[in-house]
C-alpha cells in the first residue's frame, strides 16, 4: 500500500476535536485559539499557529460550520494531520486514502483481509459504544452495530443477541 491512509491520521472537525486517544498515542498536543466568529488558530507541537478558516452553510433546517481547507480553499468538514505533520489539510491536498481501497477484494488474500479489517472495525466500533440497553431495547447505534456485523457475515454477534434479547424477555414476564 502506497501513500497515507486515512486511519493512520489524526483529524479535527467544526464542532470538536474528536480523537483524544489518537492524538495521545501520536504525541500530539493541539491547542485551538478561537479568535473570531470565521477562524480558529491551531497550533501542533511547537510549531507556528496555523489560521483555519471557517464558513457557516445554510441548510433548509439549520446551518452547518465547514472548514476551508488551508491547502486548496475548498469546503471541509474533516481536516486531517498526517502522523508527524505539521499543517491541517483536507483528504485531497494529503492525497489520503482508505484502507479499503487498497484492497483487491477478488483475490483470496484480498477477501481474508478485506475481513479481517472489517473485523477489527466492528471491534473498535463496539468497545466504543457504551449502553447497549435502553429500557429493556437494544439502542439505535447498538441495532445499526448488529447490522453491520449480519452484513460483514458476523452472524454469532447477531445470534447471541438475539438470544439476549428472548431472555430479557422472557425474564421481564416473570
């Protein structure tokens, strides 16, 4: 695999910084200086204070914060670091990509790994997650989680469940 991958970097969006554990694991100390409605400065390590520029969109309902990105002035909604870089740029600019398209899904080896990244997705997805359970239902992101994992073709996570789900029950009518 040639390039950066996406996974590998750390990134930011309008409304927080969201990866605090990547960011650790990276050695990265990112501070935000929020001067103005249209711009924050962010300064990685110890390095001069790069201005990111901010837009609002309107939307039918609301409106959406956007970045616009340092690199090619489009409209972001993720601004990405490269493990040890120094600048906040869009996917383009960093010539990102995903794991996924890397992989060659018709080839044997392509489909194991292809798997196995599904896999280890899944797995992080759900250690992440918090309560599975709300009022004796599974919750949205835990039921969204479970078909994800029927379409990766991980029936024992949806079997087991399942059968959670008929003891609840069955323990609730008791």
């Amino acid at each position: 695999m040639k390039g950066p991958l996406v996974e590998d970097c750390y990134y930011i969006t309008p409304a927080y910084d969201v990866d605090f554990d990547r960011r650790r694991e990276m050695g990265i100390h990112v501070e935000y200086h929020i001067e103005a409605e249209d711009y924050i400065l962010v300064t990685v390590g110890n390095n001069e204070p790069q201005r990111i520029e901010t837009e609002d969109i309107e939307l039918s309902f609301a409106s959406r914060t956007c970045f616009r990105c340092p690199g090619c002035d489009k409209r972001a909604y993720k601004l990405y670091l490269l493990p040890n870089g120094k600048e906040f740029k869009c996917r383009a600019c960093h010539k990102l990509r995903y794991t996924l398209t890397a992989i060659n899904k018709k080839t044997s080896h392509g489909k194991m790994l292809y798997a196995m990244n599904r896999m280890d997705k899944l797995s992080k997805q759900r250690e992440k997650m918090g309560t599975i359970l709300y009022n004796g239902k599974y919750t949205r992101k835990f039921q969204s989680f479970l078909r994800q994992c029927d379409r990766a073709g991980y029936t024992n996570a949806v079997e087991d469940a399942a059968r959670l789900m008929t003891a609840l029950k069955e323990f609730q009518r008791i």
